[in-house]
C-alpha cells in the first residue's frame, strides 16, 4: 500500500510502528544528478524484543528552497499520514 499524497509512503508497517511506545525520526536530504532535492524520511525504535529496527516512512521531491518551516511541514504531514503523532520522542 502507497500513499500518494504530496510525498509517498515507503513503511507498510503503520498498524506495528502505533503500537511501539516511542519512535525516532532521521531526515536524509539530497540532490539528485538533475538538481532535483529529496528528502528521506526514516523512523527508528526499539521492539518488544529488545531489537533496534530502522524503517524508511516517506520520500518526497523537494520543489524550490529547502527551508526549514518547508521541511517542518512536510515531516509533520508525514508523521500524521502514518498515523505516528504521540509516538516520536524529541
């Protein structure tokens, strides 16, 4: 299943990462040969088992200027789609 919203959904996993107790999230931004910017979107946390597992959650073409409040916005949308707002720990 895919999500296609203004980015797309890489993590299958939704119904598992809500039932986690916290979860971490690491942005990966790049250009692409074609100056083309792209953020990754990850999630990290540890599982009943006691096991540190990595899933990628979205990845989205960035369109103009990499701001910050830009990133914010698109992270925020992200984390809600997933349906994880109250899991990641800042």
């Amino acid at each position: 299943m895919f999500c296609f919203v203004p980015f797309q959904i890489i993590s299958h996993r939704y119904d598992y990462l809500q039932k986690q107790q916290g979860l971490s999230i690491t942005l990966d931004g790049w250009t692409t040969s074609l100056v083309q910017g792209v953020l990754g979107i990850k999630v990290s946390y540890v599982d009943e088992n006691f096991k540190y597992n990595v899933d990628t959650l979205a990845i989205k073409k960035l369109d103009g200027r990499h701001t910050a409040p830009m990133i914010e916005v698109i992270v925020r949308q992200v984390i809600d789609e997933c349906g994880l707002m109250g899991k990641v720990i800042n």
